[in-house]
C-alpha cells in the first residue's frame, strides 16, 4: 500500500518541478511511512510513499524498467500477481522482486495499457511511458483505491488523496456549486465531483491517458447485474456451498503479506464471517479489533466477542465516548474535502486500535451492496404495495416523537411516508437524503443557490444503463457505484490509511463480486428477509445469534450526544458569527436545525453533522474561522 503522486506536462513538454513533487509526496508520509521515493523524466515526475506489505527490503517506489523507459508507483495490492508473474516468467521475463509493483510494469511493457482489465485487487498506479510520451492512469473497478487528478492548460497533476493536488502553489480554491449541493444531500461527494472546481476523481473501473495527442478517459470495466431470473430451492444450498468456498479464496488471497493480518470486527455477520474464514486460513492466531458504544442500542460488542470467542481470536476492543471534539479537526484533514458520515469517527478509532496491533486488516465493506443488506431494500419492496396508504399517513406519523435510539422506527416510519409515494430511484435516495431542494433552498445563502442542481446525476447515469435487470438488483448496483465507492469505501480508505494501517475489502473481489451480481434477487431480498444467501453460507461459520440479528450498521449516537455532551461543540461550528463569515449557509436556518433538535421537536443529528463536519472543513481550506 502507498501514496502516490505526480504531474505530466504533455502538451508543452516543460520540465517537471522537484520541489513541488517533493512537497506533494510529504503531504502523503501517513500512506507509505516506510519510506518514498521520486522520478524524473524530463515533462514528467512520479514520487510514492511506500507502506512496506510484500517484500519489504526490494518493494521500493517508483519502480523502474532497466531500460529506464517505463516507470510504475502503484497504491494498492494486486490479488493474482503471483499467477501473473508466472506467466510472465514463461514468455522469459525476469523479477528482480517479489513485489506485485513489478508485474505491472512487465504487463504494461508486455502488453501495453489493455493489460489493466486482467487485475484482480484493489489499486490505483501511474505509468510513465517515455517512448509513446504516455502517461497512464487506472483505478481498480470498485473505487477501493482513491485517485484524484487536476486537468488543464495541457498538464495534468495527480495523487491518491486530494490534500496533495492542495500542495501546488497555483491550485485554485473555489468550491464547487454542484459538489456541495451532492455533499448537503448525500453528505459526501461522488465521482467525478470533489469540493474544488479544479480537481476531479478518477471514476472506478476507468483509466485516463496523456500524451502530445491530449487527454482521455475510458472506462474498462462496469460491474453490472444480470437480467432477472428466480431461483429454485434446491439451487440454494449448492450456491450457498459456492459462495463459502468463493469467499475462503478470497479471504486467502487477502491474508497474502509478510506483515502480521487483523479483521475489523463489527458482530455483523459480513466481519463475522469474514473473522470465520480468515481464522480457518491464517495457519496462526488471529488478531480481531471492536469498536462499542456506551449506548446499548448502538453496542454490539457482545456479539463480537461471541465470535472471538469462537475462533478463539486475539481480540481488543474500545467503547467510544461523545468526547470526540478533538476527532473532527483531525478528520478533515483526513478527508481534505466535506464528509460527513459519522460512522468515520468508530471507523478511525478502530483503525487506530488496529494499527498498534497490525499492519493489515480485512474489512466488510461491499457485503451490503452484492447481497441485499440494507433495510432499504425491503422498504421499496413494501413501498410498492402500500405506497398510496403511506401518503394518507403521514399527518400521523409526522406527529411521532424523536428518539435517540440507533435508525428508531420514528425515523424510519418518517422517511418511509416521505418517500413512498416516489418513483422507485428517488424513492430509494428519498431515504438517505439529507437535505432536501426544498431544505437546500432555505439553508444555502443566494450565491450557492443552484435550482437545476441535481444531485441524483450519478446515481440516474447508472439507472439507464440497467434497464434489462430486476428493480432490487438495479438499487444494489446504483449503491454499489456510488454510495459504497464514494461514501464507505472513502471512509475505510482514509481512516485506515491515516494510521499507516491497510484495509482490505474480500467482498469485493471479483471472484465474490460475480457470483453475487449474477444472483437471483430472491436469493438477496424477499418480504423482510435480507441477505438470504450470505446467511445460508454463514449458518456453518458463525453463532446463529448473528445470522438471526438485525441489521445495525455502524454509526454512532449523534442523536443524543447533539443533545448533550456534543451541544457546546455545535454551538460553536455553528455559530451565527462563524456561518456568516464562512459564507455558504444562512445563519437564521442553521440555529433554527439546532434548536429543533436539542429541544426534541425534531431529529436533526444527520443534517447537523453535516453542517459540523463542513464548517471544519471550510476553517481548515477556505477560509480562517472568526474571531
């Protein structure tokens, strides 16, 4: 694992600047503390900092042909290198490491830029081509790996995290109209959007080439559903036994290291299985990390430890108190734009509990996504039929009291009569939404106003590209492109990176990821039932009291510490002063989302978390906080 970094001057060919690519590659030491390096090759520089995984004494980065013609840095780990690098050995090609950087560099010499739709893993790397002028640019097909890039002018500049792109004297800092309406909606920003106009993301499955020709982007790979079909009972156990031994080869080929392996373990059943499989593979005691909450509804330590105890793992735990005010100035910098899902504060602690520990961690992101996890699946299935009834409801149930209690059913019968009556995309984001137009309209100070912002871009783009697939398996793949790659997968980037720690994601390999998407959807969703394969698969791994357990995802009581602990916290980041001088929202609206919240006529910890999250943001990279 690494950060990398660079800048290609592809139309007037002028030399690249050390001294910037010096200072970008610092602002990234917490990726790659191991060590780092830097290549320059007349228009073009490549730097990386390296986290040491495989072959720790000869994995050094930018890796370099012999020739000095091509040159690779690479931010990720590549699952099938090893048979890879064999079929390369047969064509004569000798390794001078073990590293999976350099079966890169061999494919890309062998087999020029089509070689990255081969990859099996998580990445983003670089490529520098000095014979074609070439420069190549590719994130893995999920968006595990982060790449931004700044385009114009003939010159592109690039990193694994925006906070480097920041370090170039002339970089612009205009927000974005369009960015921060996705972020008040959505409470993060999707692909290719970030907060600054000057700067995009990569898209996953993507690549973008330059050369003296100009700049391109293609996309090489697009998960997709297949079309709709049901499945018969006796098909289940055989596919249940086919996803056990799809997802153990996985968890094998995610222990590959020569550094100690961890799991985040959560007591949801996608770590449980996940610790299951890993412990059965790793040929020595397992290492697992937990992360509690004082407040019973949002604990689920118990089922964690119930699971350590299984597999008898070394386990280590830590139960989170609302005294995080110093967490959110360390998140932004972090993040380096707006974020505001707060399960990153459990998400950061539990990586940093990991990271005294190990250097490696497997994590459950994706198993939501592939196998119909999310309460909202059921709901649009519900939604369907009582839709016309819901709409008559919602006098009733907008008269419901807020509770402080984990996803309570005040919340959830709220959004679901506020949505129901939609058509069936926005009825589905109806339920995360954050901020409405209507709230958005009220909240934004006129300059920030945008009636054609649509927010919904991304998700309607890749809605009309599966029209042939059943609606629940359409919802998954809209999920599966946007809120996992920019929203969870963000999340469980950073935070891990951030402590030099790396994350791996099994549910997201394509060996998993295939089967999932070619499910039946019965077998993901029916009525109520959720998940239905991956709990068939996990009944022989896991204690029945977690294949039985409710969904209870990972965030944190902000409800309750807004309305304690937190108050001062958000009385001052959202201060009259402060949001009058940060320029973005109005004053009178944010104080009117406080106090409705703290005197409990409505729940507005979402939308408060978000507006928090932002005016730290905006001290630390717009403009200074008032005095």
């Amino acid at each position: 694992m690494c950060g990398i970094c660079g800048s290609y001057d592809y139309l007037r060919q002028r030399g690249a600047d050390l001294a910037v690519l010096d200072a970008m590659s610092a602002s990234l030491i917490h990726r790659g503390p191991d060590g780092g390096g830097a290549h320059l090759d007349g228009p073009a520089g490549i730097a990386a900092r390296r986290l040491a995984i495989i072959d720790l004494e000869h994995g050094d980065q930018p890796m370099v042909a012999a020739d000095g013609a091509v040159c690779v840095a690479q931010n990720g780990e590549i699952l099938n290198h090893l048979e890879l690098r064999s079929e390369l050995e047969g064509r004569g090609v000798r390794f001078r490491t073990h590293c999976d950087t350099e079966v890169l560099l061999h494919l890309y010499v062998h087999h020029g830029p089509a070689f990255v739709s081969r990859l099996r893993g998580m990445f983003a790397f670089a490529i520098w081509d000095r014979r074609e002028r070439r420069l190549l640019l590719a994130r893995d097909r999920f968006g595990i790996k982060p790449l931004y890039y700044r385009l114009g002018d003939g010159r592109i500049s690039f990193a694994s995290e925006l906070k480097a792109l920041l370090r170039e004297p002339d970089f612009p800092r205009e927000v974005d109209r369009e960015a921060l309406h996705s972020y008040l909606a959505f409470n993060s920003i999707p692909a290719p959007l970030t907060i600054f106009n000057a700067a995009r993301k990569l898209p996953p499955g993507h690549v973008l080439t330059c050369s003296p020709a100009g700049a391109t982007i293609e996309r090489y790979a697009r998960p997709a559903p297949a079309p709709a079909r049901q499945c018969r009972d006796e098909e289940r156990e055989i596919l249940a036994e086919e996803l056990r031994e799809r997802l153990l080869d996985s968890v094998r080929a995610h222990l590959l290291a020569d550094v100690p392996v961890g799991v985040l373990l959560s007591g949801g059943i996608d770590s449980s299985v996940l610790t299951a499989l890993a412990a059965r593979a790793a040929g020595q005691r397992l290492s697992t990390f937990s992360i509690g909450f004082r407040e019973r509804t949002f604990n689920e330590l118990d089922l964690a430890r119930e699971v350590a105890r299984r597999y008898d793992t070394d386990h280590h735990e830590l139960v989170v108190s609302p005294r995080i005010a110093e967490l959110l100035p360390r998140l932004a910098v972090a993040f380096d734009e707006p974020f505001a899902d707060s399960s990153a504060i459990p998400t950061y602690l539990v990586s940093e509990l990991a990271a005294q520990h190990v250097k490696v961690v497997l994590s459950g992101e994706g198993g939501d996504e592939l196998f119909g996890g999310y309460e909202t699946y059921a709901a649009d299935e519900l939604a369907q039929r009582v839709g016309p009834l819901a709409s008559r409801l919602r006098p009733l149930i907008d008269r419901l009291p807020s509770s402080d209690s984990r996803v309570s059913f005040d919340y959830r019968a709220k959004r679901f009569v506020r949505a129901a009556g939609l058509p069936p995309l926005e009825r589905h984001h109806g339920w995360k939404e954050i901020f409405s137009a209507q709230d958005r309209h009220a909240l934004l100070q006129p300059q920030w106003q945008d009636p054609a912002a649509d927010p919904l871009k991304p998700w309607r783009q890749r809605w009309i590209e599966t029209l042939d697939a059943p609606l629940l398996a359409r919802l998954q793949d809209v999920d599966l492109g946007v809120y996992l790659a920019d929203d969870l997968l963000v999340k469980t980037d950073r935070m891990s990176m951030t402590h030099g720690l790396e994350a791996r994601v099994p549910y997201l390999d394509p060996v998993v990821a295939e089967l999932a998407l070619a499910l039946p959807t019965n077998l993901k969703v029916r009525g109520l039932q959720k998940k239905r394969l991956l709990r068939a698969a996990a009944r022989p791994l896991i204690p029945a009291s977690i294949t039985r357990a409710r969904k209870r995802g990972f965030s944190i009581p902000a409800a309750a510490w807004l309305r304690g602990e937190l108050e001062p916290l958000a009385r001052d980041l959202l201060s009259p002063a402060r949001t009058r001088a940060q320029g973005y929202f109005e004053p009178r609206a944010v104080t009117e989302l406080l106090e409705d919240h703290v005197t409990r006529r409505r729940d507005n910890s979402r939308q408060l978390w978000g507006l928090m999250s932002f005016s730290v943001w905006a001290d630390q990279n717009v403009r200074p906080p008032p005095r």
